[in-house]
C-alpha cells in the first residue's frame, strides 16, 4: 500500500483556491481532457446501441425466433434473452473490472466495444424459427449471453474512464455524458425502429429489414475500437502504474475493504437497472402488446422522451456539482416512485398525445435518476480498485433485476391490471433506491483517491 503522501499524489486535478479552480500541472489539460472524453462516450455509445436495439425490436424477434401460437409468450420468451444476458454480466464485471484495475482502462475498454458490436452483429445474421426451428432462439441466446459479458464491463470502466479525466469540480457533469450517450443510443434504435417500420412496412421489416440495425453494430464497433485504441489512459491510472502501486487482486481488495461502498452501489443500481428496464425498453413492448397501440407510435413516443431526457442530462449533472449529489438522488427517487403510474395511465388512454407524453415523462424521471449517477458510483471507490468495485456492485444488481424484472411484469400484469403491474415492481425495487438514497454520504467535491 502506499503511504499517505503518495495516496495524495493520486489526485487527479490539484484544486487552485476552489474545488472548480484549473487543473494543476500534474492533470490533463482542458484540450487534453476533450478527446478523451469524446472517445470514452462514442465507445459507450456503441455499447449500449447494440444493447438496446434489442429490446426496441423485442416485438419482432419474438415473431422471428419463437413459435407464433401465443404473442404474449413469444415476447416473454424474448426477454429471456435478458434473462440470459444478466446472467453473463456478473462475470463479464469480475473478468474486466479485475483487468480494467490491473492493466489499464483503455485496453479494457477496447476489449469490451469489439465483444458487444461482434455479438451483435452476429444476431443479425442468424437464422429464424422458420428455417433452423429450436436452434434458432437458442444461438440469439448465445449472441445475448456475449452481448451480457460485454456489458458487465462497459458501464464501470466508462464511468471510471470519464471520472478520472474530470475536474473535481466538473465531474458530475463530465460523467453525466455516460447517461446522455446512453439516452442518445436508444434514440438512435428507436428512431431507426420507426424509420424501418413506416418506409418500408411490417411485412418487410420482417422479410429483412429488421437485420439492419443489428449489422450496422459492426462498423459502429469498429469505430469506438478505434478512438479507444488511442487513447491514453487516466491520469490517475498511470500513476499508479508508475508507483507500482497497482492492485494483485483488485476483485479481493474491493469486497474485503469496501463493503459499504458495494452496499450502496448495488442498492442505487438494483433500483436503476430496473427503472431502465420498464422506462426505455419494456415500455415500448407494454404499449404494442398490452395496449394495442401501434409500433410506430410507441417508437415515436420513445423517440420524444429521449430527446427530452437527452436535453435534461446535463443540466442534472450541473445540478449535482452545484448542490450535492445527495439530493439529486433522493428527490429523483421519491419522483420516479411517485409519477410512474400516472406515466402509465397517460400511456394507456386513447389519445396519440398521450403516448407520447407517458414516454417523456418516463424518460424524464429516469434521466433525473441517472444523470448524477456515474458520479455517485465512481465517487464511492479509490483508484487502485474503481473499476472492480464499481463494475461489481451494478453488475449484480443489474443481473438480479434483469433475471426478475421481464418475469414479475408479466406476472403483475396478469394478477392486477395492466397500469398497477409495472407501478408495483418500481415500488418494489424503489425500496432498495430510495434506502441507499437516504443512507448515501455527500461526495460532491471528494478526491478520487
């Protein structure tokens, strides 16, 4: 372990007379900072377009890949698929989040862009039902399963990547671009999804079209491989390297030394990973199945709430650096708890207006909840074990809630009414949030040491 004073060496950007003063000479310089930040955001974009595109056209494959006698089981049987990448993530977390600590961010990184566009971009070229029967769902399943490997290592080490080139006094806001690249990858499948459907029609969205957003997955990943590959690394990170100070056992270090951090962290991200679920991908799936409305309409909706959420972002990570990231948590918490049936009912009347402004304000109170978010997380661990530790609190609650979520929804649909099912399992999950919301210290100007 180092001693005190080379642990103060780790700080990213030396404060000058505030926490928002200029970087000192050790830290990168603004223009420094820029490019890595752009590349760190158009890779984690990649990432999550070709993580999202799946659930947008969830009602497509589930014609494709499983037998037609019931829709509402075929679409069940589709988020499986969820189910099965959930799983993987764990050990996606533990196998980057340990050579993202002990080798360096940006090779990890770039590991993990080529995994997901390549699964990707292989669930585009796979056979149907029609053609290989059974073998059919089981290979979408297996290119889900690489797609979840690949995602337990994005969201740590993105998060710890835009962190550790942040300003202190910025930081909230420079890693509010994770969640905006995030909203703006949804977008990007929504309106893909929608542009499909209108121009060329349902019988040749499924005769073909629908491969096109999965095999535009490949050069998109080759892009975000190429602005990884030539990044530096964090400051933070290098200096560690050159003290030798770099972590054996990272993964170790992490659950022995820092189990409040991991309590918290898995209580935010159990309630988030969720909200996600039901506000950006399930929903779309809740308004064609459960209501009958049109997919096109649906994609439109969720096409507003994005833009919406999309312009909202960065104003919630100012707000996180300006009055604490503490009280944004909490009050976006109490409003996703408090506004979510009142989303529902909005989705469910006859009005198109309607649809659409359930999709906004769903996407409204999400960005609201993950927008100081990476800060939150990257703020709860040190240096020597950031990406472990934060890669393994999200990705097992992400897992948990992303095995259960698809299932309880379906379940609390059938038993309660189709707007009161999806509200209770945010309640439910809510729990967990609002609990590690209240009990979470303020780290709104804490040294990333």
């Amino acid at each position: 372990m180092p001693d005190r004073k080379n642990s103060q060496t780790e700080l990213l950007h030396a404060p000058s007379g505030s926490e928002a003063g200029s970087a000192s000479a050790t830290g990168p310089a603004r223009a420094g900072r820029r490019r890595p930040i752009v590349a760190a955001s158009i890779g984690n974009f990649v990432e999550w377009y070709d993580y999202a595109i799946y659930g947008t056209l969830a009602v497509v494959l589930a014609e494709l890949y499983f037998p037609k006698q019931d829709q509402t089981a075929a679409v069940l049987l589709t988020f499986t698929g969820y189910a099965v990448a959930s799983v993987l993530r764990p050990a996606g977390a533990l196998l980057f989040g340990a050579l993202g600590d002990r080798i360096g961010r940006k090779s990890t990184l770039s590991a993990v862009v080529l995994l997901m566009s390549a699964a990707t971009a292989a669930i585009g070229m796979l056979p149907t039902y029609s053609d290989i029967g059974v073998w059919a769902p089981i290979l979408l399943f297996f290119c889900r399963a690489l797609q979840g490997l690949s995602a337990g290592g994005e969201y740590g080490g993105s998060a710890t990547f835009l962190a550790e080139y942040a300003p202190p006094g910025k930081r909230a806001l420079y890693t509010s671009w994770q969640t905006f690249t995030v909203l703006l990858s949804f977008l990007c499948g929504a309106l893909l999804g929608a542009l499909l459907t209108r121009e060329l029609g349902r019988d040749v969205l499924l005769a073909w079209a629908w491969r096109i957003p999965f095999l535009v997955a490949l050069p998109l990943g080759l892009v975000g491989l190429y602005l990884r590959l030539r990044l530096e690394d964090t400051p933070a990170f290098t200096r560690l390297r050159r003290q030798r100070d770099v972590p054996r056992s990272p993964l170790r270090e992490a659950a022995r030394d820092h189990k409040g951090a991991l309590a918290r962290v898995w209580g935010l991200a159990f309630f988030g990973t969720a909200a996600t679920f039901v506000f950006l991908t399930y929903s779309t799936t809740y308004a064609v199945v459960t209501l009958k409305k049109d997919l096109d309409l649906a994609l439109i909706g969720l096409s507003a709430g994005l833009v919406a959420g999309l312009v909202l972002c960065p104003f919630v990570g100012v707000a996180a650096d300006r009055w604490g990231r503490r009280p944004v948590m909490l009050y976006s918490t109490i409003a996703c708890l408090a506004l979510t049936y009142p989303g529902f009912l909005l989705m469910g009347g006859r009005s198109e207006l309607g649809v659409v402004a359930g999709f906004v304000l769903f996407t409204v109170l999400l960005t609201l909840y993950t927008g100081a978010g990476p800060a939150v997380l990257t703020e709860a661990f040190p240096t020597r074990v950031r990406y472990s530790g934060l890669s393994m609190g999200y990705s097992v609650a992400g897992s948990l809630t992303g095995l259960l979520t698809p299932f309880a929804i379906e379940w609390l649909i059938r038993h309660t009414g189709s707007a009161i099912g999806p509200t209770l399992w945010i309640l439910a999950t809510g729990i967990a949030g609002l609990t590690a919301a209240i009990l979470l210290p303020e780290t709104r100007g804490r040294e990333l040491t």
